[in-house]
C-alpha cells in the first residue's frame, strides 16, 4: 500500500495536468475563430486542388508536408471545407500529442520531472494555439513526441512484426512532418547507443537496419516536397525566415545566441514579462536544461542521444540553410526540450531535495502558465464578423475593395457568406508604397456606396487609409473587429491638391518607391490584382 500510493498520486496529478490541457485545446477551438491570412491560403490550396496537385507547387506561397496535405483534404472532403472540419486534423494532433507525451514523460523521468514536463507540455501557450490553426506546427511536435514514443518502445526486445509496424510508422510521421527527420536520426543514434551500452548486436542491427528504411522512405518525400515552393516564392521565404539562418553580419556565435534566447522565449511564452522576470526566467531554464542534458548523458545516454541529435541537426540545418530555426519552426523541439528540462528537475531533487525540486517545478510551469491562462482563446484576424455584417448591410450596387492583406481570407470567406457585391476589386500589394495606395483609391471615385475591407495591415496602414477615405469621401458605415475591419464610403472626385494634402501624412520613415520584396510573389502577391 505503501509503494503504490505515491504512484497513484502522481497517476492523479498527471490526469489533472492532461484534462486542463485538454480543457485549454477545447476552448481554443471552440472560439471558432476566423482563419487568417496564413490558414486561408493553405485552406484555399485544399479547396482548389486535387490530392496530385497538392505534391506540386502550391499557391500563396505555402509550403507544407505532403501526408499532411492529403489528410487534410481527406478530412475536408468527407466534412467539408469549413474551418471545424480544417481544424480537425491539428487539434486531434494536440490532444494525441498531449497524452503520448505524458507516456514519454513517464518512462524517461523521475516523478518531479514527470509533473514539470507535463505540465509545461499541458499548459503551454504554443501548443494550445497551434491546435486550432489550419497548418502543420501542431503535426510537427504531435509527429515528434510519437517518434520519440517508438525510441521508448524499440529499445526493448520485440517481435518482427511490431519493429516494422514501428518501421511503417516512423515512414508515415516522416511524411507528416519535415523537420521530423531530425527526430527519426535521434531515435536511429539512440537505439544504437542502447545496444552498445547492452552488448546487443541484434538491437544494433535493429537500429541500423530502420535507419536505412527510413533513409531510404522519407528523404525522397522531403525532396518531393520542395516542389510545393515555386523559386519565387522559395526566394521569399528564405528572405522571410532569414533570422532563423545563420548570416555573416552577425556571425556564428552571435546567431547561436540570439536564437537560443529568441526561441526560448518564443517556446516558453517569456517575452511578455518584464525584463528582470524575463532574465531570471530565462537563465533559471538555461540552468535547469544545461543540468538535465549532463544528467542524461551521465545516467541516459539512450535518452541523452536521442533528445540532443535532433537539437544538434536542427542548429545544422538552419547553419546549412535546408529548414531555419526560428519562432514557430521550432515547436517539434519543445518535446526534447522538456524532457532534458525535467531530468534537471530530476537532478535537483536528488541533490537538494524533493522541496527544493518542487519549487524548482512550480517557479519554471507557472510563469509560461499565467500567459496561457490569460490568453486564451487567442484570436488572430476576425475578418468573418466583418465580412458576416458586410454580407447583412450591402446591396448588389455595391462595391468593394479588398485591401491585399486581406483578399486571401477574402477569397475564402466571399463565397460561403455569399456577399451580394457584384463589383469586387481586389487590392495590389503595395506595401509601403503610399503613392501607389492613393492612385487606386483614386482610381474607384466617385462612386455612391463601396465597401473598403482590410485585414493582416501593417503598422500605421489603418491611420493612412482612414486618413485618405475620410478627405475622398464620407464615411456611411462601419464594421470593426480583431485585427479586421470594413468601412462603407461614398466617394467623391479626388483632385490632386486632396492627394498632396494625404500624401503629407504618410509615415515619413516607410516611404517606398520600389516594389516590396514581398509583393513579388507568395503570400501577398494578388494576380491578377484589380477588378475581378
């Protein structure tokens, strides 16, 4: 009685952890917030394209893993492509994630380190968000925790037949996932430290033997799948992940330590705090990571290997610009990244005590968990509201302009609402090109009655435009939300004094002349821009 208690109590513990995280995934979804720019692209590549065409390029600029494509369409085509049935794919993912991890946790720690894993795991903001949004972030840590589940479950002797399920399945989370062939390297290197460590050469041959399958099954797909970037678009999303590659100007070392502390605050939610609380945060994780990776090595070598190759590949990759590491991209890390986390929490109750250990846990899951509780639901572009009202108030005498941050979500929205619009002109990117900007304002006057629909805008662009709208025009109605808005104007005739007089306000400092690098091609590019 006395040994299963503390085993019961820690069972109860790891249950509550995993229902809030499920609760938080459940709210998360249930907000049923409007896709934004980045899902409505995806979501419109799904909509208008076959499973074949889905292994080639892709519109808007998108990229992602092959399986996952196909699953989402797969879903999406028994339940249509409505954002619930989008986002079934990513939130079963969280919630598979979630219960695989605290299996993971629990064959790889001590109990202390268990409960900090899991509930940093449970409660992480990252990981709650990324369960609802129509794209691959959440597949990719799901993708990660299952593959380090098979590390777990190889190592020990087993039939022919459960090896290559385990085989198959290591295949199916390659295709799912890009960076997960970081992951599948550290399971091949952690089975063949486990044999040496054992003297097993059946083990071994085991491990070499997955290794080349998976070679051989999953680096094909990966080069199949740069072909959904068109070079247009591959130039721009190098150019937009580029602080997650190394760059000469910074220098090596300097690169490693921005993305260290950039990406770490990223994964554990610490940049909201103050700077003091942020430091201390910061440096109290590098310690208690640094403490568990020597533990590991020390005590787990299997384990050790198997959470530090991927790391190791990931700063190698980046360094050799095949997958960068910054923000989002990182999210199939955090798994790894708790488990070396709790084996520190593992060491210092060994060291200092169970008290110490416990403070330890509660200080590095609360601070991540107050963001998380204060944010969700978290939304992004509330662009369907808007386009809803729109929908109610509009007249087929309409117009409307679609500012180019917002056509993507435009383009999937307009046909489900069934906006009653016919004269619909969708903007040109001409980010930070003000003079551009008025010239197709000024294009659309006079007219009695158009719609100005704006979402994903940058910086000072709502001010300009209100600014520009308000001297062309009055300004008849008005539809706002999160991070979207809709205004109805009726134009009068702009002469060039009213264009002058605009001009003057645009912030003197983001003054373009030249095209934006964006606007060439990707996620903001509109062809063909103008009416449709």
């Amino acid at each position: 009685m006395i040994a299963t208690t503390p085993r019961r109590s820690v069972s109860i513990a790891v249950l509550v952890l995993l229902a809030a995280g499920i609760v938080l995934r459940v709210v998360q979804l249930l907000a049923n917030r409007s896709l934004w720019i980045d899902e409505a692209a995806l979501a419109l590549n799904l909509i208008h394209k076959s499973a074949r065409e889905l292994a080639g390029p892709l519109a808007h600029g998108q990229m992602a893993p092959i399986a996952f494509l196909w699953l989402e369409k797969a879903v999406a085509s028994v339940f249509g492509y409505g954002e619930w049935s989008l986002r079934l794919v990513p939130f079963a993912a969280g919630l598979i994630a979630l219960v695989l991890f605290a299996r993971v946790a629990r064959e790889t720690l001590e109990i202390p380190g268990t409960l900090v894993a899991v509930g940093l795991f449970a409660l992480n903001h990252r990981l709650v968000y990324y369960s609802s949004e129509v794209k691959q972030y959440e597949t990719d840590a799901a993708v990660s925790v299952a593959l380090l589940g098979i590390a777990i479950v190889l190592r020990a002797p087993r039939s022919r037949s459960v090896v290559a399920a385990m085989a198959v399945l290591g295949t199916l989370g390659g295709w799912l996932s890009e960076p997960a062939c970081y992951v599948l390297a550290g399971v091949g290197a952690s089975l063949l430290v486990s044999a040496w460590r054992r003297r097993d050469r059946r083990l071994a041959m085991r491990g070499a033997g997955l290794g080349l399958w998976w070679l051989a099954t999953v680096v094909p797909v990966l080069r199949l799948e740069q072909r959904n970037l068109t070079s247009a678009d591959s130039k721009i999303l190098t150019r937009y992940w580029s602080d997650g590659l190394p760059s000469t100007a910074l220098g090596v070392g300097r690169w490693l330590r921005t993305v260290v502390e950039r990406d770490l605050l990223y994964l554990f939610e610490l940049s909201q705090f103050g700077t003091r609380v942020r430091q201390l945060t910061m440096l109290v994780l590098l310690a208690v990571l640094v403490l568990g990776a020597a533990v590991l090595a020390r005590r787990a070598a299997d384990t050790f290997v198997l959470c530090a190759v991927p790391l190791a590949l990931a700063l190698g990759g980046a360094a050799a610009s095949l997958y960068p590491l910054s923000r989002r991209l990182t999210l199939y890390l955090l798994p790894m990244l708790l488990v070396i986390a709790g084996a520190g929490v593992d060491a210092v109750r060994r060291r200092l005590g169970s008290l110490s250990a416990a403070g330890l846990g509660i200080a590095l899951v609360a601070v991540p968990a107050a963001r998380t509780l204060t944010v969700v639901p978290e939304h992004q572009e509330e662009l369907r509201p808007v386009l809803t009202e729109v929908a109610a108030r509009a007249t087929p005498d309409d117009a409307v302009y679609v500012h180019y941050g917002a056509v993507r979500a435009f383009e999937y929205y307009a046909p489900r609402l069934r906006l009653p619009p016919r004269d619909v002109v969708l903007g040109c990117c001409h980010l930070d090109q003000w003079q551009e900007e008025i010239a197709a304002i000024r294009r659309l006057a006079p007219r009695p009655r158009i719609w100005f629909v704006f979402s994903h805008f940058q910086p000072g662009e709502p001010e300009f435009f209100a600014a520009a709208l308000d001297r062309f025009g009055r300004r008849l109605a008005a539809v706002e939300s999160h991070g979207a808005a809709a205004y109805l104007y009726a134009l009068h005739p702009v002469d060039d004094a009213a264009v002058a007089e605009v001009l003057s306000r645009a912030p003197a400092e983001r003054v373009r002349t030249e095209l934006n690098w964006e606007c060439v091609a990707g996620i903001l590019y509109v062809a063909p821009c103008g009416p449709r």
